[in-house]
C-alpha cells in the first residue's frame, strides 16, 4: 500500500534535483572522425562559422529551458510544435579543421520534438532559444548542407547522425525537446498519486472491517 507514496517522493525528489531539460550524452560510432571525443560545450563559447574548429569531434550544448511557444514553431525534421507548448532547446555542432565524415548519437533527458538545420530558421529561432554567452557567428553559414539532411533523424531521446561530410564551416543544427513539467504539473502528479494512495488504504480498511 506504500507504492502511491513512493511515486510521489520520486516525482518530488526529481523536481528537486532535475529543473532543466540536457544532454546526456553522444559519441561518435564511424566515419573518419572515428574514433573520436564527443563534449558537451559550456557557455560561454560561440558556433558558425569554424569556431569550434577540432577533428573527430562532436560537441552539442544546453540552450534556453522551459520556453513557452507563442506561436507554432516550424521544424525541419518533426513537423510543426503548436503553441502553448513548453521546450527546450539544444545545439549539436561537427566542424572539423579538415574535411571528415561522422556518424554517431546524442541522447537528451527528454523526448525529441524535433530539428531545426536550415539557416535562415536558426538564426530566426536565435532569439527566442540561444542563450546571451552563446554568440552566433555568420549565422548564414551554420545548418546542414543537403547532402547530410537525410542521414539525420532521431528516435524518442536520442538523434542519429548518419555520415556528415563537414569541413569549412562546420555542421550544426538546434534540437527541440519537451521541457521539464512546471511546478504546477509535478504538484498535480504527487496530489495525483496521495489520492490514489487514499483510496487504496480506504478500500483495505473497508475490507478488513467486512471479513
């Protein structure tokens, strides 16, 4: 009968603990980047144009949280996100000195929404879901080149990359994930959870009393 209070600490202790969505991790698996060092990149930095310039190297970092869409924001890879709902945003960046090729992963804490790797759409996104210490240079010369389009997809938390060709610039693109829960919604899960916990040890009372 302890379970329902159980789950409750749980979602309370990972509110605690955990309030922005991340990366958690990634590494290269092939092409000639491998084998290589994936990194995690921690503002402040800057990406666009060569500016983390390092062969068989795959980096990806952290942008805005919780960020509440006004409007639909259109991807590139997952369709359309509606408005009103809340995400994270995340970068992932392959810009090698010399021309290389990568095939590899990034896993994050949350479900993928989608991709954004055109131009004119990142630096139309900057705004809203880069971060002030990230700084953008030559934003016309970030994205994917269309010949890496098709080798990039993902699958629940974690995007595939499947053979980029990168050289100068580098390959990059923004991934959206589901934000961590508000407040509120952990709040609403606990009490959720404390209720069904209630009516659990109300049935067994009844129970006993009838036997």
């Amino acid at each position: 009968m302890r379970t329902p209070h159980l789950l409750a600490a749980t979602l309370a202790l990972a509110f605690s603990t955990h309030a922005t969505a991340a990366v958690v991790s990634g590494a290269i698996t092939g092409g000639s980047a491998s084998p290589g060092v994936f990194t995690i990149l921690t503002p402040p930095f800057a990406v666009g144009n060569n500016n983390q310039s390092a062969n068989n190297a795959l980096f990806a970092y952290n942008e805005k949280q919780n960020v509440l869409l006004g409007s639909a924001l259109t991807l590139d890879l997952g369709g359309v996100i509606a408005a009103g709902t809340r995400i994270a945003s995340h970068g992932v960046v392959f810009d090698p000195v010399a021309s290389r090729s990568v095939i590899g992963s990034v896993t994050f804490d949350r479900p993928i929404l989608g991709v954004i790797w055109l131009d004119s759409r990142l630096a139309a996104t900057d705004a809203l879901l880069s971060l002030p210490l990230i700084t953008n240079n030559n934003p016309g010369s970030r994205g994917l080149e269309a010949r890496d389009r098709p080798g990039t997809t993902f699958v629940g938390n974690t995007l595939f990359i499947n053979d980029w060709v990168a050289s100068s610039p580098g390959d990059n693109l923004r991934v959206i994930t589901a934000a961590v829960p508000e407040p509120a919604t952990w709040a609403m899960l606990i009490a959720g959870f404390g209720m069904v916990g209630f009516a659990a040890r109300r049935r067994h009372r009844i129970a006993l009393a009838s036997a």
